[in-house]
C-alpha cells in the first residue's frame, strides 16, 4: 500500500486515507505536503506573553493565517524564477528537483516561523536560512555574478514573497483588505526584511508592485526556465496535482504581464474562478492556520469567535 507520511509513529497508508472523511482527507492531502520538516512552533508556548515579530492585531496574521496562501506561495516561487541571478542560485545551490517537498516544508516552516513564532524563534529561522544562504554564490547562466548575501538579491527574494501573499489573499481570501491595510501589511514586514538584511525594502503596497514588474534585473534564464517547468509539474499524486494545477493557474493569473513574459507563462481563461471555488473548499475543510491560534493563546489574546482554526489532527474548531 502507499503511505502519505505517518500517523503517529505508524506509517500512513491509502487504507488508511480511503477511511477518512472528504474533509479530513483534503486535509491530510493538503497538510502532507509540508510535513516533511520539524514543526517550526513546537516550543512556543514556553514563550509566553511573547507577540512575536507581528503580533495579534498585525494584518500579517490575517493574511498568513488563511489558505490563500498556498497560492501566495506558488506565485512567490515563479516570481523569484524570473530574476535570472535569483533562479540561478536555486538552481545551483538547491535540492528542490530531488527533494521538492522537502524544500517546500522547509519554505513554510520559515514563513510559518517569521509570522507566527515567539522572537526567539523567529530569531532561530532567520539565522538558519542566513547559514543556509551564506556558500550561495556563483554565477549565472547570463554571466553576472550572485550571492544571496547580495542585500538587493535578498529583497527580490523577500518582496515576491510579501507581494505574493497579500495579491493571493486580495484575489482568493475570505474577503478583501481595505486600502490602509494592504499598506500596513507591507510596511509591517519592513521589518522582516531588515532582520534578512534584505534593501530596498517598499513600504505601501504599490511601491512593491511597482519594485517587482519594473525591475530592471527581470529577464528570461536558463536556470528560470527549469524552475517553471518544474513548478508546473512537480511530482506529485495524482489526486494532488489535480489541485495544484488550479492554484499554479490561479497564481499565474495574478501576476503582471511583465513577469508572466520573463518566464513564460500565460494567464488561462477561468483560472481566477477555479482558484477562488478551489480555496473555499479548502478554507471550509482546513479551516484556518493552527499556527494562528497557536499564537494568540501563546499571547494571552482570545481568539476569534467567527473563525475556525484547524488543530493539529485536521479538526477545525
């Protein structure tokens, strides 16, 4: 039989999973594919009263506590596929082709930290990926030299994250933030990118789109092409990237003409629609990050009443 990782210290198995309800069974299928890494909140309660980098009236926690963010993410990494400098340095000094899911869970375990976690832990993922980043340097396909210590390298990487998160949950959340809070949300994680050393950091939501599109470095690549392929399909189960295609599709048609171009990809007709179906499904399945609620109770706040926070066996309460 096939596993889908473990339930317990058992291994997890398609009998296993065909017993399952509809919902607990997307559940398991979404929250598999980034379980492949240690829980990055797995001492957080022994920070209490501890807010975090955000904290509980931040817009980051609306934003990163909702599904849309699984788009955000997709979005995000063929962003970072059309700096050809950027694309390089994945490609060289990464083992997503041989361990993709493992990249993925490592990804969100640092953007599950940095949002969500207590500082000293937020500390402990930043200095991790900073380790990580530091022998990242070469050259790419267009012959021009890279280094993810690169402050500008660094903010490519940041802001297509940032931007990405907030259009996904513009596009595809619950409902859409006003105005003032898009700016917020940016300006708040100004201080994520200055703890990654990452410049020039915007500080509205316009400038960063603005930053993005009309970035000079932007351009077709090698390295970025192989990226793309990738991401269109990644080994997945069947049943899987049946799903993923939707939010691939859904991620391209939020992006700017320029950097569809610089990838080459194109926005599919009905994909914004399949996208926003396919996220209420999952938002009424999941429910929302338990990450979240993890770290209202860690600082003392009361969680929200109208909102249902997943738990850790893929209940939602």
């Amino acid at each position: 039989m096939g596993t889908f990782g473990t339930k317990g210290e058992k291994p997890f198995t398609t009998n296993d999973y065909l017993s399952l309800g509809w919902k607990a069974r997307l559940t398991e299928t979404a929250v598999g594919l980034f379980s492949h890494a240690p829980d990055p909140l797995e001492e957080t309660f022994q920070y209490p009263n501890d807010p975090g980098l955000f904290g509980p009236e931040s817009v980051t926690w609306k934003v990163m506590g909702d599904v849309s963010s699984f788009i955000g993410g997709i979005r995000a990494l063929l962003i970072q596929a059309a700096h050809p400098e950027v694309a390089a340095g994945v490609a060289n000094h990464s083992t997503y082709r041989d361990d993709p899911l493992g990249r993925l869970s490592r990804t969100a375990s640092y953007v599950t930290a940095t949002a969500f976690g207590a500082m000293p832990e937020v500390e402990k993922s930043i200095k991790m990926v900073s380790s990580a980043h530091r022998p990242v340097k070469g050259t790419s396909s267009r012959g021009e030299k890279y280094s993810a210590g690169n402050p500008e390298m660094a903010a490519w990487v940041h802001n297509a994250l940032i931007d990405s998160f907030l259009v996904s949950y513009q596009n595809f959340g619950p409902s859409s933030l006003k105005h003032e809070e898009t700016n917020r949300y940016v300006y708040e994680q100004t201080n994520l990118g200055k703890l990654m050393k990452a410049s020039p950091l915007p500080e509205n939501s316009k400038s960063l789109s603005s930053w993005l599109s009309n970035n000079p470095k932007i351009g077709k690549s090698k390295e970025g092409s192989e990226a793309v392929t990738f991401l269109r399909k990644p080994p997945l189960p069947f049943f899987t990237l049946a799903a993923y295609k939707i939010l691939f599709n859904a991620a391209v048609a939020t992006m700017p003409e320029e950097l569809r171009k610089a990838i080459g990809v194109t926005q599919k007709k009905g994909a914004k629609t399949a996208g926003k179906f396919l996220t209420k499904i999952l938002r009424y399945a999941l429910g929302f990050s338990p990450a979240w609620a993890a770290a209202l109770d860690r600082s003392g706040t009361k969680r929200p009443t109208e909102i249902r926070f997943r738990d850790t066996s893929g209940v939602t309460r």
